[in-house]
C-alpha cells in the first residue's frame, strides 16, 4: 500500500463519518472493507482513530486533522488547554514510561494509547521521547532517499527510506531501521515531477502533500513516535559546484520544530 493510498482511504471514513445519511456504523464497515488493502497496522491504526474520535470527539472537542496544515490525528482540548492528539495502540507503554516529557511550545501534545483487543483509552500521556548521551531529546525522524539503481546504472525502480533518531542537542543521527518502496519518491524527485515553470506554485503543493502523506504512512507502518521528514541533498555553496551534503528536514511536527535542526551534515553514502 502506497502512503497516498493510506491517506486517501482516511479521508475517505471520514468524510463518511460527517456525511448524516451515513456515520459511522456505514465508516466502520467500510474499513473493513479496506482491511487487506490496509494491512495489520493500517487498518488496526484507522479503527483506533475512528473508536477515539466516536467515543471521545465531545469530551475532548475533537476536530479531524486535514492533510495539510495540522500534524496530528486530531485537534481539541485537554482540561483547560489546546491540545493535539494522536492516536496509538502500538507503544510499548513500559518503555515509554521512561522516557522524559518534551513540551515544546504552542498547544500541548498528547498520545491518546487505546487497548488493541477492544479500542478502549488507556491513558493519554504527554508526548516524550529518550534522551542522548548528550543530553538532548532523541526524536524519530524518516528520510526519503532518492531512486536505487543496480551496478549497470539502470534504476530498479525503488527507493530506500531511512528511519532515524535525530537530536535535538548534538544535532547527530542514529540509523534505526532502512526500507524499501516502490514509488515512494524522494522529495526533489517528487517535485522534479512537475516540468513546467507554470506547474511551480502547484509542484510546491503537491510536493508538500507528498512530504505529509509520507509522515502519516509511516507513523502507521513503522514509528508512532515519527516527527519529522527528510531528504538527502548535495549543499551548493561555492561557485565551482563545491559543497556538502546533508540531511535536510522538510517537514518536522510543529510540537518538537523549535528544537530540530534544519540540516545535518552527512556523507554522500548513508
């Protein structure tokens, strides 16, 4: 399953949901119509979302976070105060417990843990994350790498996609996990897509819909804890071509992008 597929399964249920002749009995059943489609986690991390949003939506004000603009599941309030909400069934909630609280800046950010077996709350708990050695916040990131190509320099057609923990003190990273997808582009790739220079303004959207649909299929498939999406880029910083390359964080979650760097410096192999 492609990340736009999952995204456009979501808005799909709903869009459901908040049509009146329908709701969420009709959401729910189409859901299971997409469970092979979906797969184990995508299907188990829908029907979380759509329990919370049924069970919780008046309690906590909940609005459903669009696909652009909004970094969480959803929107609302926690006591007094502003929240976001992202839900989960799929945190190793004893480990978590020793992870330290990150509040950031704006509305607070909570994780909504719901039973897998029957989708009731757990807990909701603050959005924390292990600390480096150094003593900064280590935060699950992805990178989108660019196109593989086997040793005759043909493309075979996939890229790789690096998840990794970024710091938030020494600005390091620490290769966690590497996949493999077809079709699922590196960023430049994406938008190199579109080669006109009327087709600009729509490339720029485009391309960042393509940043977010990636965060959230990932979020599902691979990291709950997932906060930021990167590419990998060759730096231009003198006139002859001489230059770096770097990890360059496109899109970071506004909970944690007052403390994410903005690139990291990085070999040409990573």
């Amino acid at each position: 399953m492609s990340a736009s597929e999952y995204n456009r399964i979501r808005r799909i249920l709903f869009c459901t949901i908040h049509d009146p002749a329908k709701g969420f009995n009709c959401a729910f059943e189409y859901l299971d119509g997409y469970k092979r489609t979906l797969g184990v986690h995508g299907y188990t991390g829908l029907k979380a979302e759509l329990n919370f949003y049924q069970k919780h939506g008046r309690e906590f004000g909940l609005t459903v976070a669009g696909d652009m603009g909004e970094h969480a599941d959803f929107a609302g309030s926690y006591g007094s105060q502003l929240a976001r909400f992202d839900v989960t069934t799929n945190i190793n909630f004893k480990q978590f417990q020793d992870y330290e609280p990150y509040m950031g800046s704006g509305p607070r950010y909570k994780i909504a843990l719901l039973d897998q077996g029957n989708f009731e709350v757990i807990d909701v708990l603050d959005l924390a994350f292990p600390r480096c050695s150094c003593g900064g916040y280590l935060i699950p990131s992805v990178i989108l790498l660019g196109q593989n190509y086997n040793r005759h320099g043909e493309s075979t057609w996939t890229n790789d996609q690096l998840l990794v923990d970024v710091c938030t003190g020494c600005h390091e990273y620490f290769e966690r996990n590497r996949f493999t997808h077809h079709g699922l582009l590196s960023p430049q790739e994406y938008f190199d897509g579109f080669d006109s220079q009327e087709e600009y303004d729509l490339a720029i959207q485009a391309t960042e819909q393509h940043l977010v649909d990636a965060y959230k299929y990932f979020r599902r498939e691979h990291s709950d804890y997932l906060m930021a999406v990167g590419q990998h880029d060759y730096i231009v910083t003198e006139p002859d071509g001489g230059g770096y390359w770097a990890i360059n964080l496109s899109f970071v979650n506004q909970a944690v992008a007052q403390d994410m760097p903005d690139e990291i410096e990085c070999s040409h192999e990573i």
